[in-house]
C-alpha cells in the first residue's frame, strides 16, 4: 500500500467566474514540470542572506557551481524517474542544475499519478482552459523531495503589462512621445552599447516580426542587434499579426532593450501563458549555459492571489538562483494602480512582488529639450492605467526595505508589513510613452512593460562597462540614496508618492550615472 501525502501549497479552488464545462480527453497527452529541492539548501540559505544583505565579498556563482552544489540530487532524479516508469510517463528533460523533470504522458497517467481530476472549465475573461481543485498527491518516497507540480493545470496565469496610447482627444492635453534613446538620455543613462552581454527577455505569446526590427532600428539610426527566438514547452516566436495583442509586448520589450544596447545580444523566451511555461521560461533563460543572460526582463504577470503557493514558491527560488548567479531580473509591477486589476481591495503583481527581482513601476514624464521638467506618479485614471504597487502578503520585509514607511492617499503613513512593491521606476504613460514599430504600424505604447526593459538595458550598459554583473542591485540601490530621482507627487490609488520610497514608484526614476555609481 502506497501511502500518499499531499504536496503542500498545491490546493485550487473554483476560481470565480469559472465553472466545469466538460471532461477531459483521457488519452490526451501533456507535459507536466516537476521541481525538486535543492540540494545543501541550509548552506544555501546562508549565502542567500549575505547577498541580499549585498555583502561584497561574495563573488556570483558560475552556473556549473550552482549545478553541482545546489542543483538537484541524483538520488532525487532518480525516484522522479521511477515513480514515472511506474505510471507509464515518459522522461521528456531532465535539467538537474534547474532541479527540473519535465514528464509526458496522457491525462489519465497524470491523473492517477499524482491523485488528480483534471477537467475543462470556461472562465467569463480568460476563456478555457484545463483545470483542476484540490491537492496533487505523491508518494512516500517523493514527498519532501517534489517541490512543485507544475502544468496539470494550464489556466492562463499572467498578463502582459503594456498600454497602447488610446486616439487623441483634444481635451486631454497635449501628448508627447519619446525615442528609447531619448528617454535613455533623459535618465542620464552611460553611455556604451552593451557590447559582451545578454539581455533575456521572457514572453508568453504573440511574436516580433524580423522585418519591423529592421526597420525601427534603422529609422532611429541604431546598429540592429542579434535577436534570437529560444522556445520553451511548445512556445515559439508567433506573431499574430495584431498589435493590441501580446505582439505589442514582444516587440516593445526587444526594441526598448536593442535602441539602448545595439551591442548586445537578446535572447527572446517564448513559453505557453500558463504557471508551468512562466516558470519554466524563467529558469531555462537563468539556467541558460549557451547565450548566458545577465539580465532578464519580465513584463507579464498577475495578482499574487491568482497564484498557488507552490507556484509562488517554485517561481521564487528560481529566481534566488539569478541572485546567486548574479543575474539582475527586472519585472514590471502592473498597470492597474493598487488594486492591481482584481476589482477588490488592494493587490501587489507577481513576480515583481518577489524579493529578488528589481520591481519596475511607472511615471507620467514631461521634458523640456534634453532635461526633465516634471515627474509624477504614472495615473490615467481607471480605464488609462496606472503604476502598480503596493505591499506583499506573500512575503515579508525585506533587509533592504527594514524601517520604511508607506504613504496611503489620504497622507497618513504606515511602517511597511510586508515586501514594498516597486522598487524603481521609469516613463510609463501612454500619454508619454515609446515611439515603437509593431506589426507594421507605428505606435506609441506605454506601461510599466516598458519600464522593466529599459532598467534591463540600463543595467546591461553597466555591466559591459564593468565587465562583470552587477547581479542582485536591490540593497546597494536602497543604500545609495539619491541614484534615483525621487518622484514625490502622484498617487496610485491607494497609495501616493511620498520623499523617499514609496509604493507608486519605489526609489524613483533613474539617475543612469549614479545608479551606475551605486553598483
């Protein structure tokens, strides 16, 4: 008799808005991520608090160091792959350094493999989509071992944070719209070109069209950069076609990094939208020995209540091993103010809620000539978007962000109860957003997808200009005041822009010389 134990931060309930609408195919065949835990975990906890304390005596770890001290057991590996022979599934990749086992089968397998019904369920926003309630279950022998199981389930999971500037109205003012390079010379960036490095650039969809890149970086006068298509769990570089769909933030996101780093590569990973392509696509682009980023930028994502633990937690410890790799990963914070889209109360974005990645929000910018005339907290109102920020129920204060305060609308101000979201900021209304080509057509496009991209290409100058990452930046940012510039009007909804942190625009925008500087 087997004894099965459920595997802890697994459980889905109904998500509202969605209900059964049939059952799946038993034959039908899909794949399945399971993550397993690492090996000297204590050990590695241990350098975890000295880099997120940003000790300088501790040098990034190589990926093959990482692998070998912190990756997945043998042994480990080896129970996945007999507890998947039992039940008939197939090993399609194992990846030990990323502590993954992708396995294949059909949905009956996977069902009584890990103690699941999985069924169609149809949801009034996001469509249909394979579902499940409940706990996984595994065995005796993995039970402590499986971290995750990922992709039983493949509801889409995040969304892409980008604002196409809606038609002109005369009575909103005049918009204007800015060059990636201008706005990099706004933000005082160093100069150089990010010859030597590679930025990764994480996509759950749509695709970029070769012909609109050459074009754009040819009618701003810019060398085309190396641009290349890594595709994870089935996903590709597909463009649709329409640029209100996720194309608009594929080629966003390539021609905001390649305007300001023509020298450097981009590595472009394209995943299914779902909690299993997210954090795969992730951790390969980490993981990733041939094109090494040491940069990534993530501009998709979701409220941290739409994810399950074990997600969260999976997700989060793949992005401990960019800590330790000494891979900066930039996430946009949202566009839907603090209440992060959901309609109630107030909500933080995942993963930019995550305490190793540089959280970007967004400013409304106006220049005059070359110089900055005024910066606010980036809001359109309800239905023009606003920067995301807020305050993490799902993780603690950081070191970094001990004994800060957070400014609510109405003025008063709270110590901080939880991770404070974001960490910096950038340019992010549409009003005065990106000039960008997509699918052909000239547009203007804001968000703070824009903003996690341009502090990619930043820290990719940096780091070509140091010739060495500059890695986890979050505590030498908090303690270099002033690299920022700080932004102390606006507000965000619930939240409003104060001297100092807040949680509309973090530290600020960037001061590109002096967070060079800092770091």
């Amino acid at each position: 008799m087997v004894n099965k134990h459920p595997l802890p931060g697994s459980e889905r309930t109904v998500e509202a808005g969605s209900k059964v609408v049939g059952q799946c195919d038993p034959a039908e065949r899909i794949e399945v991520f399971v993550m397993l835990r690492r090996q000297q975990q204590a050990q590695f906890d241990a350098l975890m608090s000295k880099i997120e304390a940003g000790d300088p005596s501790v040098k990034p770890l190589s990926r093959e160091a990482l692998a070998q001290d912190y990756g997945a057991a043998p042994d480990d590996v080896v129970k996945v792959k007999s507890f998947a022979a039992a039940h008939g599934l197939t090993v399609l990749r194992e990846d030990p350094a990323a502590r993954t086992v992708v396995l294949g089968g059909t949905i009956a397998q996977f069902q009584t493999a890990f103690g699941v019904k999985l069924e169609h369920y149809e949801h009034h926003i996001t469509g249909q989509f394979r579902g499940r309630t409940g706990t996984i279950s595994v065995p005796d022998d993995l039970h402590g071992v499986v971290q995750a199981v990922l992709g039983l389930d493949n509801r889409p999971q995040a969304r892409p944070h980008f604002r196409i500037r809606p038609p002109f109205q005369p009575a909103r003012g005049r918009q204007v719209s800015f060059t990636p390079p201008q706005i990099a010379s706004l933000y005082n960036f160093p100069q150089g070109d990010g010859s030597g490095e590679c930025v990764g650039i994480i996509e759950l969809g749509g695709g970029y069209n070769t012909s609109d890149l050459k074009a754009y970086f040819g009618s701003l006068g810019v060398a085309e950069p190396t641009v290349k298509s890594v595709g994870v769990d089935q996903g590709s570089n597909q463009p649709s076609g329409d640029p209100n769909g996720p194309d608009g933030e594929v080629t966003l996101d390539i021609e905001i990094v390649g305007a300001i780093v023509p020298g450097a590569a981009i590595a472009v990973y394209f995943t299914p939208n779902s909690d299993a392509g997210f954090i795969d696509a992730v951790s390969r682009a980490v993981h990733d020995t041939a094109n090494k980023p040491s940069v990534i930028s993530i501009s998709w994502g979701g409220p941290e209540s739409n994810w399950t633990s074990q997600s969260v937690q999976a997700f989060n410890s793949v992005l401990q091993s960019a800590a330790a790799l000494g891979v900066t990963v930039c996430a946009a914070s949202g566009d839907s103010g603090s209440s992060d889209g959901t309609g109630g109360g107030d909500q933080v974005d995942f993963p930019a809620s995550s305490p190793y990645v540089l959280a970007c929000g967004g400013t409304h910018l106006s220049a005059s000539g070359t110089s900055i005339s005024s910066e606010v907290v980036w809001n359109d109102g309800a239905q023009g978007g606003a920067s995301g920020g807020g305050v993490s129920r799902a993780f603690p204060v950081p070191a970094w962000q001990e004994g800060l305060t957070v400014t609510s609308s109405s003025g008063s101000g709270t110590a901080l109860s939880g991770r404070g979201v974001p960490d910096v900021a950038g340019d992010a209304s549409p009003t005065t957003g990106y000039t960008v080509l997509i699918d052909g057509t000239q547009t203007v496009v804001g968000g703070t997808s824009a903003v996690a991209p341009l502090w990619a290409a930043l820290i990719a100058r940096i780091n070509a200009a140091k010739g060495q990452p500059a890695g986890f930046i979050n505590a030498k940012l908090y303690k270099a005041a002033g690299a920022c510039n700080d932004i102390t009007q606006g507000n965000n909804g619930s939240f409003a822009a104060s001297v100092g942190w807040d949680a509309c625009t973090g530290l600020g925008s960037p001061n590109g010389q002096k967070v060079a500087a800092a770091l």
